[in-house]
C-alpha cells in the first residue's frame, strides 16, 4: 500500500505509549492484579503473569509495586476487584476497532468509550461485531533490516506458525498464544530481541486510510487509549504516514 508502513504504525503506537509512562503503569499494575488473581501469584505456573512480569521489567517498574500488585491479586493485600470488559466497534471508512478494559465500574466505561467513539466519527456495534475479524496470537515484530532467515530458522524450530516479511522490510513472527514463551525464549537464546512482542489480536485484513481519514482515525484511536479503564486498543486501520 502506498505510504503504508506496518513498522511506521508500530513506531508510533510505542511512541504513544512511551510518553505517558504513569498510565503504562497503572495498567501494568491492574493486569498484573488480574493474572495474579485468576492464576495465583507465582509466576512459573503462571503464564499470563509472567508474560506481564517481563512488560513490567521493561517498563522499569519497581519491585515493590510489582508485588503490591500481585498480592492484591492473591487476597494477601486490599484491592479493587476489576472485571474484564471489550467493547467493539468501527471508525473511519468502516475500519474496525477493537477496546479492552479492566473496570471496576462498568456504567463509568462504556459510557467513556462510548463517547470517545461519537466524538470522533466512530460508533459502537454489538458484542461480535467486529472480532471475526481478529485473530488472536503471540506477534514478535523486528524492525527493517533485521536477518530473515535467522529468525525464520530460529521462530519456526520453536513452534512458530509464520514469519512473514512484511513491504516495508519489518519481519513479524506469529505463533498460537500458549507457545509465546516458548517463541520468545528461542528468539532471545539465537540473539534475537524482537522490537515489539506481545500476545495481541492481529487484524485478518486491514483497511488502508490516508490524509484526513487517517488523522481522524488517530484521534480515536489516542482518545480510547488515554481512559483509565482502556487496557488495549485493536484496529484494522492501516495508516498512512
């Protein structure tokens, strides 16, 4: 796609994130509640806290409230009991966008992703609208440049269901969510550090937008992901630089 860079979009979506490092940490601290309290606290029979053990470490949380947040998750300290809730939906030129929450108050967020959809062209749709349109997958994104066949050899001998390359030269490896670690840990060990990896729900098709409509897009797309409840956001925008 002209002017469509996968790791343009990638590039900024870090960015985003990156400068507002006190509400990476507050959702830091309530998935890592969350995987404590569904899993327990100890993180070698716990994947879903470890993986958010290693977001932890990365994002220079401090021990200490790394284990205040997981004995809450655990009942050995006073916490908010949060609920997982996802909203779906569409934006620009019908691209669809997908929004997950921790919430201890559901009437409070619906009605802040509601609005947020509104006030930038978007609208709400109903449960299932858009998530056929998603796959849910462990995604390890190497930026241009980076060896192909070393990570091809290296991705698929630990389970890996692809690696693709994509125009603009990035390298994306997908694998089925329960083998992230294991994926992860074999990139790492052939000295491989993967500038973005997570368990993320990536786009079956994208809808390419450009100038105004891709402007229009990123202001929604900002405005979901500055609430406090919104943990994630999924679209299938592709947009232009």
């Amino acid at each position: 796609m002209a002017g469509h860079s996968k790791w343009a979009n990638i590039k900024h979506r870090k960015a985003a994130a990156d400068s507002k490092k006190g509400k990476v940490f507050t959702r830091l601290i309530k998935e890592i509640t969350v995987a404590a309290r569904m899993g327990g606290g100890d993180p070698d029979s716990n994947p879903r806290l470890r993986m958010m053990l290693d977001k932890a470490r990365d994002a220079n949380m401090t021990k200490d409230s790394v284990t205040r947040a997981i004995q809450r998750g655990t009942g050995e300290l006073e916490g908010v009991d949060y609920e997982a809730i996802r909203y779906e939906g569409y934006g620009t030129g019908g691209a669809a966008v997908m929004v997950e929450c921790l919430t201890d108050n559901r009437t409070r967020t619906v009605a802040e992703v509601r609005h947020a959809f509104a006030k930038h062209g978007g609208n709400m749709g109903a449960d299932g609208a858009v998530a056929f349109l998603f796959k849910h997958c462990g995604q390890f994104v190497f930026a241009p440049g980076a060896n192909e066949d070393q990570v091809m050899a290296a991705a698929l001998d630990a389970g890996a269901d692809d690696v693709v390359t994509n125009a603009d030269d990035s390298v994306e490896v997908l694998c089925a969510p329960p083998d992230f670690d294991k994926v992860k840990a074999a990139l790492e060990k052939s000295g491989l550090k993967p500038d973005a990896a997570e368990v993320t729900m990536k786009p079956l098709s994208e809808t390419a937008l450009a100038g105004a409509d891709a402007e229009k897009m990123r202001g929604l797309l900002d405005a979901l992901d500055e609430l406090d409840d919104v943990q994630n956001v999924y679209t299938t925008a592709a947009l232009d630089e």
